[in-house]
C-alpha cells in the first residue's frame, strides 16, 4: 500500500520492527531490510518516480502486510506523486518519469528538464518518431541525391515542369526535393515550382519528369536505405524498379535486381538532408491517422488519471499557468490557434481533435466561461442564470484570474508564410492565392468569434499571424481583413480585430487606409533583435541603443491620435550577443519594456513558456531577468 500525505506530523513512532528510513538519494543505499514493513519517505517530490518505485520495493518482501508512505513538502508536488498510487508497472512509471520530468541534459549535468536540441519534438513523447530508421522521412523534409555513378546531383531541370537530370555538380532550390510522407518508406518528391516527381505516363512509362502539381500513384515512390550506410539510399519507382542515373541527361525508373551498393552501382545515391521542419503537420501526419490521435492525447489520458481538474491537451499549459500570469501584473494572454480548431473534434487529416477543448479551458481559466457545452454532455437547467447561445446550454462558471484572451490564427489553410508554426506541409506559402482560401479563413474566424463572444474575457480576435510578403500580396491581405473584420463584429461589437503587418519587404503603415476606417481595430507588430544579419555582430550595449532609437522610431511611425491601435505582439529577450550577464539581458529586456510600454494596445512577450531560458516569460521572471 501507498500512501500520500501533507502535512505530516513532525514527529512519527519508528517502530522497531523492521522501520526503514531514507535519507540518501541513492535508492539502494541502507535499505537492504527484508522484513521491513514500513517505509517513510521524506521530501519525496526531491525523488524521480523512478525511484520512489524502486524504494517501495525495499518494503513488503516479509509476511507482514507492508506500507510505504510518501511525505511531499508541498501540495504542488502531490500530482505528481499521485502517479505512483494508479500503478505499479515499471515501464509505465519510467515513462511518466521521463515525460513529466524530462531527460534532462544528455552530455551535461542536468537530470531534469526538456532538452534545447529539440525545439519541437520531445524525446519524452516522441521518442518513436525520433528513433525511427527512416529519421529524414517526416514532410517538408528537404533531400539532395547524388549520383554516385555520375557523380552529379539529380535536378528538376528549370525549377519543375520537365525532365529530371542528374548534371549538377552542386546542389541549391532545382536540386533540392521536399518529402510528402505516406508512410515511413513511401513519399511524393515536391520539387522547387511545386511539381511532383513521377514516371512519364504519357511517354515511354520509365522517364522520371517533374510536370504533375497533384500527387498520384505515379508520383509515389519508396526510399530504401543501406542499413550499414544510411546515407546511400536507392529509390523504388510505381512501377517496381529502380531510379538510375544512366547519364547525365537521362534518369530512368528501369534498374532491376538487387544491389551490392558499391560506386559503380548507377541506382545508388548518396542523400543528404539540407533541411527539417517540425511542426503540428510533421508530428501527426508523421505517426499517422492510427497513432497521432493516441499520441497528441496520451498526455491528456495520463494527466486525467493524475489529476482530476486538467482536462487539458497536454501539460504544457495548466491553469496554474494562469494563476502564474494574473499574480505578477500580466492582464491578458495571446493565443495561437490552428485553422483545423474549426473543425474539431474531427478536423480534416492529419490533424488531432482536442484543441478546441483546450482553448475551452484557457476561457475557464481566465474568468467567466461562455461557450456551447460539448453534444455528450447534458445539462439541466434550473436557474435564470444559466445561459443559452448558438442553440445550446452553456457555462456560467465563477471568475478565477480576470484574464483577458487575444485568440490569435497562427496557421491560416494554406500557411500564410511557409514556416513550420503556420503548419506548412513542406514550406510552401499558398494562402490568400483564391477567394475560397480567404472565404475558408473568414469562416474559421466566425466560428471561433461566435462561440467566445459571450465571453467577458474575450478581449481581441487577431485574424492572422505574420503574413509573408510578396507570397502573401497587400490586395489579398487587405480583402481577407476587410471580411474577417466583418466576422468579428457579426458576433461582437466590443472585441478588438488585431491585423497583423506583414513579413518582408512592405511599407509599415500600410493597412492604415483599410483599418482607420474600422473602429475597434489594432495593427500588429514584431520586434525581435534576431533573423537578420545586422543583429550578427552588435555588442551589448548596441542592441540596447537600437531598442530604444530605432524600435522606437518605429513605434511611432504607426502611432497616431485617430489611427488604429498598435500592438507589440511579439517580442523577446534574446538576441545573438554571446558571454553577456544577468544585468546585460536585466537591461536589455528593461529597454524593451519601456519602449514596447508605449504601444497604445499593448505587447505580448513570446511566449510564457520555452525550453530556451530566455524565450520562456515565467523563467525570465522567476529568475529575476525580467520585473513587471
């Protein structure tokens, strides 16, 4: 039997018979008692579940039925503990250990902890996709082929739309091909103009081409690799042969046979990964439709077992995060949502449901929750406070932190810039191209606006995140805010509309001629002291100065009396000055702040939480980097 407990009383009877007392993290150490009974840990929440495991197994190896009681120090750490009183199977106890501690540092000291290495996969819950044989076989996954008969890189000759040669003796954008995944050894080639690789169909049926822009079984192929070389890989055609760099002019799907893998074999490749992404696409389409969903809610199915009041989509964020923000001065958070949340729980594939639940629960969190209850679950209306919205029953739940929500579309269908955060497939930026991909995004926005509108902490709805220019065009951006405004106050006549300016070359005020039009509305900006080559080589004292001349130079360009608000939405507290102090980043993220101060709607520090220090707001502030 296991028992938790806090408070303890300061004092307990060690009864004589067979009493074990450990004061050694080691947990072999003193504990070699075979009719122990009994067993008090001390401070346990100090112990991995790992151990405390292996500990209680130092007890109840007599006749004597046996106990083993845990003493936490904090209720804090009573969850976790609690982990150890649903199971006493090993292997499930070592998993939670890794997935709520972390694996700390591989090379280093740190025993806890998720590591930097893996900005978004985890090895604690992805542990299966990272040590897959086929490690470069995620989508969005950029290969180069060389010929090791040739001696060449194979290429969509012009970009795509022609033959595919094996003639360049470097490899750039036409030598470079984007993996869609499959499955973990089948995939479609993207090449540089967004064509699929395939086999000529409509010549000799064994000439490779780059001309299909939609994927078939044509365009299907299977990487196979040298297991003694995984850089040397061959490449299976639809039609059951082999690629084959004949010449450098002529690649054929007709090698037959099987392979010694040596130099002179002309369906060998050496392939090389010039580059990943990792975003929500790449984990779910990576396990598949038949594992993703068990994978993104292992971690809601543990936590349910653990702790009761999360019913959140992963640990990462819990209402004690909340509690985090509202007791230090913060008024209000910013959210990044997915288009698929629409859709959910059954979002198209390869998305997970469940998202939608937690963005329910930030809205309970924050104060007063209003929104439709789920279809399976039936509520019976006795008081006049209970409300009714959009045809169903909802929540009038007490106020908790008197939070304010900005939900923000953080990836719009189609990504709007091509980076793995807009959950772009393979890098591809194809939002705003059609007026069914804005019509698409507007109706996203309609349905989040109305289900939170009765909400007192709704607070802002931001229609799109960091749009890239020129992919993304002025007249498609302008159309697209235009309608998604009209959205927003279809449901709500008091929530701020947040437009964000985009990336890249553009002029900073140029949504002023659509938004000084529309009350209500807010231009959103990113200041980060990072991506570009000028931030390379400034000392500390020169981030600092630009902060405080340039930065706020720029503020004011799109600060007006009768213009629209302006929002910091996105800033942080890092930067590529290497070796610098506590007080250098304390009066750095102090510049920052005084500056960003003046934006009339706001900042948004990106973002709470991070496995980077200085990325993450709650370790900035606990650590003292950063006052409020």
């Amino acid at each position: 039997m296991l028992s938790l407990t806090y408070p303890f009383a300061k004092s307990f009877l060690e009864m004589a018979m067979g009493w074990v007392r450990v004061r050694d993290h080691d947990p072999q150490t003193r504990t070699q008692f075979g009719n122990a009974s009994m067993m008090n840990v001390m401070n346990a929440e100090r112990f991995g579940i790992a151990q405390l495991h292996q500990l209680r197994g130092r007890v109840g190896r007599g006749v004597r039925k046996s106990q083993c009681i845990l003493v936490a120090s904090s209720t804090s750490s009573l969850s976790r503990l609690k982990v150890l009183e649903k199971s006493s199977d090993g292997f499930y106890l070592a998993n939670m250990d890794l997935l709520l501690r972390g694996p700390g540092d591989l090379l280093g000291k740190k025993q806890s902890g998720h590591l930097p290495e893996f900005p978004v996969a985890r090895l604690e819950i992805h542990g299966n996709i990272l040590q897959e044989a086929h490690m470069a076989a995620l989508d969005g996954t950029q290969l180069q082929f060389k010929s090791v008969t040739v001696g060449k890189y194979l290429c969509a000759e012009n970009g795509g739309g022609t033959i595919v040669v094996a003639n360049r003796t470097s490899a750039s954008g036409w030598e470079t091909f984007k993996l869609w995944r499959i499955n973990e050894t089948n995939f479609h080639f993207r090449v540089f103009n967004k064509q699929f690789i395939g086999l000529d169909t409509n010549g000799n049926g064994i000439d490779i081409v780059a001309e299909s822009n939609t994927p078939r079984s044509s365009e299907t192929f299977e990487i196979v690799r040298n297991s003694n070389d995984l850089s040397r890989v061959r490449i299976k055609a639809p039609n059951g042969f082999f690629l084959q760099a004949k010449t450098e002019e002529l690649v054929t799907a007709d090698y037959e046979g099987a392979t010694s893998w040596g130099d002179d074999d002309p369906s060998v490749f050496e392939m090389t990964i010039a580059g990943r992404m990792q975003g929500e696409f790449q984990v779910t389409n990576g396990y598949g439709p038949q594992k993703a969903p068990q994978v993104m809610r292992v971690i809601l199915t543990c936590i349910d077992d653990i702790l009761a009041y999360q019913k959140h989509w992963s640990t990462y964020i819990v209402e004690d995060d909340f509690k985090f923000i509202a007791g230090n001065g913060l008024n209000a958070v910013r959210i990044p949502v997915g288009w698929w949340m629409a859709s959910d729980p059954t979002p198209p594939a390869p998305y997970v449901g469940g998202s939608l639940r937690a963005l329910d629960n930030a809205f309970t969190w924050a104060g007063y929750a209003f929104f439709p209850v789920p279809s399976d679950i039936t509520i019976s209306v006795t008081t006049s406070q209970d409300l009714t919205i959009m045809g169903g029953p909802v929540h009038n739940t007490p106020k908790k932190y008197g939070l304010k929500i900005i939900i923000d579309l953080h990836a719009a269908p189609g990504s709007q810039n091509g980076f793995e955060h807009s959950s772009s497939r393979d890098g591809s930026q194809e939002w705003g191209l059609t007026d069914d991909n804005i019509q698409q995004t507007v109706a996203v926005i309609d349905f989040l606006t109305a289900r939170y509108a009765r909400s007192p902490s709704l607070y802002a709805v931001e229609l799109i995140n960091e749009p890239l220019s020129p992919g993304a065009s002025l007249k498609s951006a302008n159309k697209y805010y235009k309608a998604g405004y009209d959205a927003v106050r279809k449901h709500s006549s008091t929530a701020y509309v947040v437009m964000s300016n985009r990336l890249g070359p553009m002029d900073p005020r140029e949504l002023f001629p659509l938004a000084s039009g529309l009350r209500g509305s807010v231009i959103d900006v990113h200041y980060y002291n990072l991506f570009s080559d000028i931030f390379n080589s400034m000392t500390v004292q020169q981030n600092i100065d630009f902060v405080y001349t340039n930065r706020s130079a720029q503020l004011n360009q799109i600060t007006t009396s009768n213009g629209p608000l302006t929002f910091v939405g996105e800033w942080v507290a890092e930067w590529q000055v290497s070796g610098a102090s506590k007080e250098d980043l304390q009066r750095f993220a102090k510049a920052q702040l005084e500056v960003y101060g003046r934006a009339t709607f706001g900042w948004a520090y990106w973002t709470l939480k991070n496995v980077n220090n200085h990325w993450s707001l709650e370790w900035m502030i606990k650590n003292g980097y950063i006052k409020l």
